[in-house]
C-alpha cells in the first residue's frame, strides 16, 4: 500500500511540476518595419499577426500576412506588395523558433533571450538568432525583438534606379501581449 501511495504521489507531482506548462497567444501584436532611405524613409506596421508560445518547449510561432503591412503612402504599399513581396505569390511570413535561455514563466521580470530558428521571408527559409525581452508580469507574457534581415538574403530585389533610394537591410520589430490561452474551452 505504501509503494501505491508513493507512486501515486510521484505522478502528482510530476503532474504538478508540469502545470506550469503554458500554451500562450497573442491578445495584441505589432510587426513593424524600417528602411532608412535618401529620398524617404520606408516604414510600415502589421498589427494582424498573433504569435503562439509554449512554455513547454519553449517555441515561438509567427505568422505574418505581408498584405496587411499599413504604409502612409499607398504607393509605397502597392509597390511593396506588387514589386518587392510579390504578396500574391508570397502571402505570409513565418517565423518559428526556440527560446535558447531558461526562463521562469511563473515570476514576474524582464528576461534577456535570444529566440534561434527560421524564418521564411518571400519564398527563402533562413537560421536567424533574434535577440529579444520577454517580461512577465502577472500571468502576461511581453515580448520585444528588433533585428535586421537584408533583403539580398530573402530575394528581394531592388530595381537598380531606386538603389540608392532603398537600404540593403530593414530592420523589423516585433512586440506582442501574449495572454494564456485555455485550452479546456
């Protein structure tokens, strides 16, 4: 009767040490970004997009619709999906990566990571390591990530007259409220 309780208690615990274990989406999200440029600087901002975690594994998941990235000219956003993202052929941008820090979902702070995985930008999959903050703070978890991606590495061609207009790199930002999501509906 003893080993039955002790083994029963064993897989309580086990069971309990594993609730921690959280799926989480985002309630809100932002994907943004930013090309210096001589003429005009080019920026736009996707608020569509709504990340998954677990805290499980520690996987991020993004998917992005290109065509719903806003510019403040609608000229630049024709040029952006008809010209540089092809956004018909090249709908979504995916990233899907792996948290490489231990992080305490369960105690509220600010936790430097870096996120390594790939991201698959206008038909090309890359390996990318993006540094980023994920703060928790009562049962939210807040991320924040800015790097840069060059547009050579993805297939994304300039036309040689605007050269000298656009940058060979963008940077892109990603923050996003992300809530737990109960899978027991």
């Amino acid at each position: 009767m003893k080993k039955i309780a002790g083994i029963l208690c064993i897989i309580c615990l086990g069971i309990a040490g594993k609730s921690s274990a959280q799926i989480y989406m985002a309630d809100s999200c932002r994907v943004g970004f930013f090309s210096a440029a001589t003429i005009e600087d080019i920026a736009a901002v996707n608020t569509a997009a709504r990340p998954i975690m677990s805290t499980a594994n520690n996987e991020i998941d993004v998917k992005i619709n290109n065509q719903l990235f806003k510019f403040k000219k609608e000229l630049m956003q024709e040029h952006f999906n008809e010209e540089y993202m092809e956004t018909s052929k090249y709908q979504y941008t995916t990233f899907t990566g792996n948290v490489k820090e231990k992080v305490d979902y369960t105690k509220d702070g600010a936790n430097q990571v870096t996120v390594a995985g790939t991201l698959d930008m206008h038909g090309v999959k890359k390996a990318v390591t993006i540094p980023g903050t994920i703060t928790v703070q009562n049962g939210l978890l807040f991320l924040k990530a800015t790097f840069n991606a060059k547009l050579a590495d993805y297939n994304i061609k300039v036309p040689s007259v605007l050269g000298s207009n656009i940058a060979e790199q963008v940077a892109i930002t990603l923050t996003a409220t992300m809530k737990p999501y109960n899978t027991k509906k």
